[in-house]
C-alpha cells in the first residue's frame, strides 16, 4: 500500500524520524567501510533517483563502472557496458520523441578455477524513479543495496577464487518492464554459456523486523537444502517464500530474476518485504540500519559461496 504524503512534510517527516545509522558490525567476507561508501553515494541526492535515460542514471553508471574497473573485474564479452533499446517510453524520456529509449546495462565477470565450471549471474538493477515534482526517489534500498552487495560479493571471490564462472550485472531499466535483463538474457547471454543459477538482489537493508527472503526454491525444489545450509548459519533471519504460483504474494515476476525463469535458468531472489518508504522519497540511505545491512550482504555472500559449492 502506497503512503501518499504531502510534498512540504517530507523535509519535516525526514529531519525528525532518521535513525541513527553508524555500524559497529564487522562483516566476515567484504569491507564494509567501501560497500557503505558506496552505497550512500549511489542513493545520493546528485544522483538524482537514477531514472533510466536521465543524467543521474549517468552518474550512476559511471560509478557502478568505476567500482568494477577497481576490483578489477574482467568487463563481460569485452566491455563493461552493454546498451539497449526499449520501450515503448513516456515522450519526456526521448529529447526526438522517439518512442525507443536505451538503457545500459553493466557487467564484469570473474573466471573460475574448476575445470568444469558452470556460471553464475548475480545481479541488481541500479535504475530507479528519478525526481517528480521536485522530489528525489533517492532509492537507498530499491536498489542502491543490492547494487551494493553485488560488487561485495565480486570482491571476496576476487580474493577467493569460485569453482564457478560469476557475472556480475548492475541491469538498468527494471523500473519499467524488468527491460534491462529482459534483454541481457535474450541478447547478451551466450547461447552455449552453462547458465546454471541466477541470483537476484533486490532490496536487500531494510529488512530489521522481516527479515530476508529467499523466493525461488519452490520453482526448483533442489535449491532447498542450499539455501537451508545458510539459513542455518546465516547472521540475519533467512526465510524461503514468496513464491507460490498463483498467490497474492508470489514475486517471481517482480523483479530482474524473472525474465531468467521465463528461460528455464533457476533463480534465487534475496530481498525484504515492502516497507513505507517503497517507492517513496523517503527511501533514503539515513533510514539504512547499517548494521543490518551489512549483516545481510554477508548473507548474500553466503548465498552465492553455497552456490558456488552446490554447482559442482
């Protein structure tokens, strides 16, 4: 359920309701000091909500470009950035009134060291609302935190090397029709790659009293005892659900895992439940639970380690 607030409360709504968000976690397996950097540039008011074809999308995609460049990630099928057409658009998106606008997509790749290997995708989409009426979606958790916790994940398998082949890709244009890994998987994705896993992460810092999903396992009931092993272990609540064909709360086509299920290639989406502030301005990085946050990335990396050990 949307909260619709009036344009001159935010300012008071935000000023008096801010956590404090200072972290005294230390996460396992990443650095937090430059995961939370960058996490709070990317939600930042100069990025101007990243709304697809905007110049805070730019901004945006330069950074996510910048972090792969210094983990030195291996740009996928020789570059980081892979553009696309979509539509059709509203005509502000378009300066000639096309009915097409492009998106890019960005993607690095970290080799395994099996000698058979499988890939793994892990992604999240870095597009979000952008700015109406003055207000800047800022969209710290939807979804600068998951576009956080991917290159986390990238830079502990940098450090220890996967079995498996990962790429990493920060999609663009999920706002719209999940338009931007609609196309990667029709178009980027090599045919003849051994997809053997997606994993999604959408929304993954603001889940302090639901705590973290885990949807997809239903689809493909062999993931089950994976995730469970890091259910077991795992440093936030950890929960399989959401993905009950036909019911209310089934989100296997919400987000960019979707078009990956729509191909056959089995997904796990990490993410927390809706929240006030979803697809609100007050979705900002001062309402991050740091410490949470943090928790859940380790929680991601978990994730994708005991994919890696599953696809063997």
């Amino acid at each position: 359920m949307k909260i619709l607030i009036q344009p001159l409360l935010w300012t008071f709504l935000l000023a008096g309701c801010l956590p404090s968000n200072t972290a005294s976690y230390q996460p396992v397996l990443f650095g937090a000091a430059d995961t939370t950097a960058f996490l709070k540039t990317l939600s930042a008011d100069d990025m101007a909500g990243r709304r697809t074809g905007s110049d805070g999308r730019s901004k945006a995609q330069n950074l996510i470009v910048s972090r792969m460049e210094s983990l030195d990630l291996v740009p996928f099928d020789g570059t980081y950035q892979h553009s696309f057409e979509f539509g059709p658009v509203p005509a502000e998106m378009s300066a000639t009134g096309a009915a097409l606008a492009t998106g890019v997509n960005l993607a690095g790749f970290v080799q395994g060291t099996g000698e058979r290997r499988q890939t793994i995708v892990v992604g999240a989409h870095y597009d979000h609302i952008g700015a109406v009426s003055g207000l800047i979606y800022n969209g710290a958790d939807d979804n600068a935190s998951g576009v956080a916790g991917m290159p986390a994940m990238a830079e502990y398998f940098q450090i220890h090397r996967p079995h498996n082949d990962f790429i990493f890709v920060a999609f663009d244009a999920e706002e719209f029709a999940l338009d931007g890994s609609r196309h990667f998987v029709a178009n980027t994705l090599d045919p003849g790659l051994n997809v053997a896993l997606n994993i999604n992460l959408d929304m993954i810092a603001r889940g302090e009293t639901t705590g973290l999903w885990t949807s997809g396992v239903l689809h493909n009931p062999s993931l089950g005892r994976m995730v469970r092993t890091v259910v077991a272990q795992a440093p936030v609540r950890l929960s399989l659900g959401h993905d009950t064909p036909g019911s209310d709360d089934d989100w296997t086509m919400l987000s960019d895992h979707g078009p990956f299920y729509l191909a056959g290639i089995p997904h796990i989406y990490l993410g927390v439940e809706d929240h006030a502030d979803y697809h609100q301005p007050s979705d900002v990085f001062e309402r991050i639970d740091l410490d949470w946050f943090l928790r859940s990335v380790d929680t991601v990396i978990m994730v994708g380690l005991a994919a890696d050990a599953e696809f063997r």
